[in-house]
C-alpha cells in the first residue's frame, strides 16, 4: 500500500471567480482535487488522506464518489482549525494514521505522474525529498508566490517564498517519513506552523533532499492567470507521438481547442466518436450525390469529421477516461469511416462518367487505405524501435486531407487514384521494411 | 546458464531405412539431434554438449551450423569406445565440463519443451529426477523397447526394461546434479555401464525423484512404426486453438497432410503464404470473368488457397521457423486476398447484369470482410479471458468456404448478400460486446 496525504482545508482566495473553494474549482472538466488523485493514482498511490477544512461538505461528496468510482480508499479528515491556523496543523491531523513513508501533496497542483514515480524509485532516501523544478525562468511559474528552494550538495539548505537566491522551486510534492510530523510538533511550540517551518527545520539538520524534475509538467493552480496557463499546458501535452504532419499541425490545434470545450461538458469520449463517425457517413453521401457542391461540403465535413476524431482521445485523456475499448471503438470507425468515404467518391466518378475503370480505382483505394491501417500497428512499434526521429508517416490524418483538397478542387479522379496508388505501395514498402528492418530503410 | 547434455553417440540400427544414424534422421524436415537441441532451447536451456560416436563428422557438421544458426555454444565430444561400450560411458565423457546440475537428453527422443520447463521449475530436487510418463495404456509406446520405472512415494525404486509390474515409462529427460558422474564411474567399476545401471543405483539410495509428464508429448524413435506414430502425433498437435469450424474439420486435416510433404522440402512458410495469395488471384480473376465455368474453378482455387494458406503456419512450427514477422506476413496478404476474391465475385454479377445495387452489396462485403478481421484480435483476447469452451467464430475459413459452395452452386448474389450482412452484423456485435463483456454475452 502506497499511501498519500493531501491538504485541501484551505480556501483560495485568489481563485474566486472559478469556484468558492479551490480544490473543488473545475479544470478542464474535473475539481481539481480529482485531477490531484487520479495523477496519484497513475503514479501508483492506492490510499488516500485528504485533510478538510473549507467547504468541507461537497468535498466529501466528490471523495466518496470518487472511492466508488476507483475502488480505493479515500479517507477524510476535518481539520477545524483550517481557518485559523498554518497548514502544518492539516498535516498534522494524520499522524496517528501513517506509520511508513508518504506521499505528501497540495490539492490545487498538477503533475507528471512519472515525477512521483521516479521520485519513489529513488532508493536510499533521506527523511523528506521534496521534488523541486530547477528551471529558474520557467514561465508558468509566478515568482512572487512560489516557494523558492536553496541546494547545497544535493541538500535543502533553505526554503522560503521571499529567499533572494535560489536554485529551484518547491512543486508541492514531498516524499515525507512520519518524522515530519514529530518535525511539525517541535515547530508548532515555537509557534512556527507552517509546512516550510518543519521543511526548514529538518533541512537544518541536513536531512531534506531534492528530486530534480527536469523539463516534466507541474502547476500551482493559485490565481486566474495560472489556471490558464496551466490550462493550455495540460492541452499541449495531449499531442500524441504518432501524429503524422497534417494531424499535428493542422487537426490537433483546432481538436484540442474543441476538446477543452467538450471537457467540461458530460459528452463522452465514445460519443465522440460515433459522431465524428457520423458526420463522416454524411460526407459519404454527399460525395456519393455526384455534383460539386455537395462535393464540397463533403469534403469540408470529411476533414471536420477527422479533426473531432482526435477529441476522443483528447477529452478521454483530460478526463482520466482512457481505455483500450475507446481506442479500438474509435479505429473500427474509422475503418468503417474511411470505407464510406472512399466509396462515395467512388460512386461520384462512377455515376457522373459510368466509367468502369473507377470502380477498379475505388476498390484499390478502399483497399489500400484498409491495408494502411492493418498494417500500422505492426509498422508503428517497428519505428518506436529502430528510428527516435520523426518521418512522414503516411497515414488516416494525410488521407482525410487529400479528400479535401480534391473535393475543393473538384479533383476526384485524381484523389482516388492517389490514394490508390499511394496506400498500396505503402502497404506494400512495410512488407519489405518490416521483414528486414534497420535504420537505414525506416 | 542451463547445459544440456545429449547422448548421440549409437547407431540406431532399427532405423537404418530413415537413415544410416540415427540422431540424422530426418523426421518432418529436420535431423532427430535438431529438433532435439531446438526443442530444449525452447524449454530454456542455451548450453549444449553433445556425445558423439557413429557418423560423427556428418553430425558435427550439422551441429555446428546449428550453433551458427541459433548463437548459442554447442560442443561436441566424441566418445571413441561408442562401439563398443554401454551409453553410460557417453555421459562420463562430459565429467569434466560439468559442475552444475544440467539436463540429460537421448538424440532420438522427441518432448514437448514444457515438461521440461515444469521439471526445472520443481524446487527441491533430488540428485536426479527423471521425467516419467504413467500413461500405461500409451498407444505411442513399444512395450518391449521402453525402459519401465517402478515408483514408490514419488521416488523410483527399480528401473529396466524388464520389468513385470511397472508405474510409468522413462522418457529419457533427466534433471542431473553433477553427483550422476560418481555414479556412473562405481557402476562401471561393477562392470555395469548403462545409465540405467547408474539410476537403480541412486534409486538404491532413494535418491531418485519423478516429474510426471501427464499428458504431455513425448515419442522414442526407435524403428519405423515409432517413426510413423510420432509423425502423425506432431502433425496433430500443430491444431490451433483458434481454428473455426471449417478450419478443423475440413482444412486442416488436408492442410497437413500437405505440411508433412513440404517439411522435406527447402520451401520456405512465406513462400507458402506467397503461394496460396497467388491462388487467390487467380480465383479472382476467373470469378470476374463472369461465367459459371470459370466461377466453378474458381471457387475451388479458392478452397484450396484457404486450406494451403493453413500450411505456411504449420511447416514454420514444424521446422522452427515461427516468426513475428511471418504471421503477420500471411495476415496482410489474406486480407488482400480476401478483398480481390470479393471484388472478383462482386465484378462477376455486375459485368452480367450491370446492376448497381450489386455494386454497393460487393462494397458491403469486401468492408464487413475486412472489419472482421480488424476486429478479430481484440475479440480473440476477449474471447481467452472469458470463455475456455469452444463457439463458433465466424472467420476467415468460414467466409471462403461459403464461396466455394456459392459459387458452386452458381448462387454468387447469395454470397455476397450473405458476407455483407454476416460479416457486418457480426462486427457491429463484437463492437457491442467488447464493450462490457460478460460470460454470458459472448
């Protein structure tokens, strides 16, 4: 049992106009005090301690739901001195109940999940390591409230938000043994209440570490303009690896700009899907109408129905929603999808010339782009091995895109037999690749 | 490291028409000494020592390629006395290279790897254990060659190939401590030179454990009759669990009758695959040429491309072959094979009567067919997780065999039909399914 402490008693001042109590403020679709969990959660925690103060009710209520929803369990603990008194008196509430080390959080920042991991991989450790971001000018960081962290040897050496120099920033993530509540006691009789006081005062013996957390994301949710920055920044890093060209520079920015919409409604990410399925199915029989203006606007929907078909993934990520059922229903889809399409371009040139011809064309070009997909897989993780720098991969992202364009420009003939051609000698380049692969032919 | 000691020294005089020794005998494509090395590289072991004798430059040059071939340390030591002398005197030839315990294996004994897997894995062993089966009744055994084992409170207590009353067969697998060598050398100096001599010494002792084997394979190659059985018992073995109806009721059993010829042939499993997908094309072709004549050969190329496409699969797992890249290989060209075959049937209708509407049912079963196969992995897992009986999967040996009766039959618009909305319906199901699976729902 990996077991994880949370403060939530206080109340945020600076975040109003997002909610009356910080830890139930919405991001992206979520209370933060959720987002905080769950990225616990992924980095492998599997108790939880939240200390209560402010608006202590609905916060309960998102806890309990959310123990059901997990399977774990979320404790509560009241903290009625949460107004009054310094937040080390909130980390103080659990000391009857942790008896091995823990994870310490705040409930109103975000994180990498892989920073607690390789926080908690560290072997040797000494009482507390506190991970601390190194990247003096890192822009998400408002510097006049930030804890400022000075190093010495691998050592805390002081900490403090008014420290004139400094090697780093205090993330709200510690990896804390129970003697930081004993810490906590001594510093509370000298009527030092804060969390910093035992941090400073256990750093005095030399017995705080750092944990550098190099380029990995974290937020301190403080204040509107924080909130936003930190918006954009969780978005950002949906991007995906294997995007291809036209998905990362054209579909993404414009998905993940209607994905931060979607997150904050009740739309599912399967839903999602189907409808970007549906519009596809439309766009097939506008195609399949056989004059351009439907043409048109076929095409137009065809490269709609493909950029929303990156907010599935998007707002399942946002949202901790992920799983292999949602990826594999949305690849179906698109199967089907992209069969509809081709098809209805097909029965364009078909029943506008009646030539036979283009039902050859059409079939190698449904084919071919089937064949694309079946043989990704295979060809993707190939390239996660032999090659770290991104090529032209040709895939549904580029295809989708020459619809458009031929649809515009009234090219139909011609789409067809591109991707005819295309997708075939591709399918086929990855039989060859993928049996003898080096990193040269990738 | 695990060695493996192998006793290849003796002619094998009952075998003499397979060939003139008996570890180069060539059973389904490869020498008897072959597949025993590549069958305990299966298991886990990756040192070798082989004791040579009869013939001893053919098979160090086979050995030796095999090291090549595999990467992994085969020696060879010739045992001059091989003549002459008992086998215990081969296995003293290793003494001085062996100071660990090691598997001790007879070159004309066929296993399947995981008894001897499951007979490392035991912890606690006795100084030997010897791999029994206790299948009295064991059709795949000649009463009168076998060595017989006598078990009392899962130890051996006598060990011959005379004995009256017995509990199980020696399967000739060993798990040896070095201590066997000290064994042997007392065994000898009583002028008692076979390993068996040595066994019913440390069984004297009590020191002589048994692995049952249960209803494991294992084979003795003795004389021709042995050599037959064991033929067609490794043939059947290579069923697979996933295979539909069609696959193990109709294909298969031809499939590998046709396996067993091309093992002995340097035809290589892609070529099979290669094969069988020109097959299909040319069935493709002969169906879009519109008559029943052509529609007849076509639908039994058809067939008989779906049954050889069964053999690439089963001659890489007869001769060590198994890649990856290899299934995956077949896999895509089945796809493509599938699509020409639908299009061909598809072009057949439509070049008689010139309907549209066919078109459309032709582009409904090339996507169902294709999406079926999509979907089929993802089902598959599903399927292993929670189900163990046996239902029907409508697959790719289903899809062709309907072909072959519909076009048989001269019913292709029936076919067509049928595939479209089979194969549809039957995607849109695992959709469903995978979604929450149950064991009721699948």
């Amino acid at each position: 049992m990996m077991k994880c402490v949370i403060i939530a008693a206080g109340k945020g001042e600076r975040l109003q106009e997002k909610g009356t109590s910080k830890p139930l403020v919405n991001f992206l679709g979520l209370p933060l005090i959720e987002r905080t969990i769950r990225t616990a959660i992924k980095a492998g925690m599997n108790e939880f301690f939240v200390v209560t103060g402010h608006e202590k009710d609905p916060l309960e209520g998102i806890l309990n739901k959310l123990s059901e929803d997990t399977g774990l369990d979320i404790h509560t603990i009241y903290n009625p001195e949460w107004e009054n008194k310094a937040n080390g008196f909130s980390v103080l509430t659990v000391k009857d109940k942790i008896k091995e080390p823990f994870l310490l959080l705040m409930s109103d920042h975000l994180f990498d999940p892989s920073i607690v991991r390789n926080l908690f991989s560290k072997s040797n450790k000494p009482d507390v390591v506190l991970a601390i971001d190194t990247k003096i000018n890192n822009p998400m960081i408002a510097l006049d409230i930030v804890t400022k962290i000075k190093v010495d040897n691998n050592k805390i050496t002081k900490i403090g938000k008014n420290l004139k120099q400094y090697d780093g920033f205090d993330t709200g993530i510690f990896y804390c043994k129970p003697v930081i509540f004993k810490a906590l006691e001594i510093c509370i009789k000298k009527d030092k209440g804060f969390l910093t006081d035992a941090i400073q005062y256990l750093a005095d013996k030399n017995k705080v570490g750092i944990f550098k957390i190099k380029d990995k994301f974290w937020a301190d949710i403080n204040d509107p303009e924080s909130y936003r920055k930190a918006e954009s920044e969780v978005l950002k890093n949906l991007n995906k690896q294997q995007d291809g060209i036209i998905a990362r520079y054209f579909n993404r920015p414009i998905s993940l700009w209607i994905s931060k919409k979607l997150s904050f409604t009740n739309i599912t990410p399967n839903q999602i899907s189907i409808f970007a399925f549906s519009v596809a199915c439309i766009a097939s029989l506008l195609f399949a109408m056989g004059s351009y203006i439907p043409l048109i606007i076929g095409g137009i929907l065809a490269q709609i129905s493909s950029i929303i078909d990156g907010c599935d993934g998007e707002v399942a990520r946002l949202k901790y929603q992920e799983s292999s059922y949602g990826g594999w229903f949305d690849a179906v889809l698109d199967r089907y999808a992209d069969a509809f399409l081709l098809f209805g371009l097909t029965w364009h040139l078909y029943s506008n010339s009646g030539g036979n011809l283009y039902l050859i064309i059409g079939f190698f070009a449904i084919t071919g782009s089937f064949m694309l997909s079946y043989t990704a897989d295979k060809y993707d993780n190939l390239m996660k091995i032999y090659i770290n720098t991104r090529n032209i991969r040709i895939g549904r992202d580029m295809r989708i895109f020459v619809i458009l364009l031929g649809a515009l420009l009234n090219q139909v003939e011609l789409i067809l037999i591109f991707v005819a051609v295309v997708m075939n000698i591709e399918a086929i380049r990855r039989m060859i690749i993928c049996k003898n692969p080096t990193t040269e032919t990738l």
